[in-house]
C-alpha cells in the first residue's frame, strides 16, 4: 500500500581500555564455545500450524504463538555479555543462517550437539508426543526463524562468566 514508515535508532557503544565494547560477528576463534540463548523453533511452529502443515495442544499452539507474535529481544543478554563473548548475532533468520553469517565474517567452522540443539525447542515433549520425528524437530530449531534469540560464541574459559551473564540478565543460554 501507499504507506510507507522508516525508523532508524541510533545509539552508543561503551569503550574500555580504548577497545569498542561491540558484539560483532567477527570475533570467533578455534576453541570457543557455541551458544544460543532461550528457545529455538517456536515461531516456525507456529507458522507451520497456522500453515496447516502440523498440529498443536491448545497451550503448547498458544505459547508457541506468543514467541511468534511478541518475541522478546535479547537486549540485557546482549550488554551483559559484553567482554566476554568473541562474536554474536541475532537470530532472525534461523540458527543455520544466522550462525553462518559469524563463522564466514570470523573464518571459522563450528559443530553442534543434536541432542543440545533438539533441547532448544520448547515445545518438544508436545511433538514427540505426537509423533514428530527428531529430524523434522531439528528442522524447526535449526531452519526456523523470527525466534529473535542470540547465537554467540566465547572462549571455554569463559563458562562460568556466560552463566554469570545468563543469571544477571535472567535468560537461559545452552552451550551447543
């Protein structure tokens, strides 16, 4: 339609010691650490149901909803990880995608855990209850979008620092 609205935000970054504070996609290394904070799949999901390709329980279908209708950003994880994690993203366009864009701008491979990635889906005991096979539920955390989640990385002797930071801003991370 003839309705057009742009909206641009700008903001600050902290310096410390003269270095940016900037969580940029740049900055993995061999070695770190993988991360994903909250829960991966639930918008897909929800999608899907709406699509009439899969089907829900009433509360799991509504919780699944809200995550695709009212994501919650990650800003207090965000600022919290600062100095601590090595690169970071957004993911909006899927834990593959998004993961993806780190390892290309930082030059680096990654592997994950299946059973820690199938552990993202919130609404996993509803789909196995349903039938719903481990590859179609990976499908959802690893293809799915608009979760609004962070993936990040972090050398592996940051760990207790991430849960630090996990518990200061009160959001789940899981190492994958």
């Amino acid at each position: 339609g003839p309705l057009n609205i742009c909206i641009t935000v700008m903001g600050e970054v902290p310096v410390v010691e003269g270095r940016s504070q900037a969580l940029l996609r740049s900055g993995a290394r061999p070695g770190d650490d993988l991360y994903v904070s909250g829960t991966l799949g639930d918008a897909r999901l929800a999608l899907e149901v709406f699509r009439g390709t899969q089907s829900l329980p009433g509360p799991a279908f509504q919780a699944a909803r809200a995550r695709m209708e009212c994501p919650t950003p990650r800003v207090a994880l965000g600022q919290a990880l600062r100095g601590i994690a090595s690169a970071a993203a957004d993911i909006s366009d899927g834990l593959v995608g998004d993961l993806g864009h780190i390892l290309r701008r930082s030059g680096v491979g990654a592997s994950m855990d299946a059973e820690r990635v199938l552990s993202l889906l919130a609404a996993r005991s509803d789909l196995q209850h349903l039938h719903l096979g481990d590859d179609t539920m990976l499908g959802l955390v690893l293809a799915g979008g608009d979760d609004y989640e962070l993936v990040f990385t972090a050398p592996a002797a940051a760990r207790e620092a991430v849960q630090a930071a996990s518990r200061h801003s009160q959001t789940p991370v899981t190492r994958i």
